[in-house]
C-alpha cells in the first residue's frame, strides 16, 4: 500500500472536475452581473386591470 488515504486527497479528475465547477460558477455569476438591471431603472408594476376595480 501506498499509506496514503484516498479519501484525504482527491485524485486528479475530481481536482479538474471541482476546478470545471468553479470556473462555472464565475462565468454564470459574471453573465448574472452583465445583465442585471439597477433598481433606479426598473418601472413600477402596474396591478392587473382586473384587481384595480375597473370593470
């Protein structure tokens, strides 16, 4: 036996796939930043016609 424990060091695919999940994350959270819209440009929802009391 090697005397190394396999559950203390992950082998090398787990280490490219947890690597693969990082740079995921920061894409997705970089595109979330790219397309969120700031509050002071957002309009006020208007109610639907039908919960305003109109007929």
């Amino acid at each position: 036996m090697s005397g190394m424990d396999d559950a203390e060091t992950p082998n090398r695919g787990e280490q490219i796939d947890a690597a693969e999940r990082e740079d995921a994350k920061r894409r997705l959270l970089a595109q979330a930043e790219a397309e969120r819209i700031p509050v002071q440009e957002t309009t006020r929802a208007v109610p639907d016609r039908r919960w305003r009391g109109e007929p």
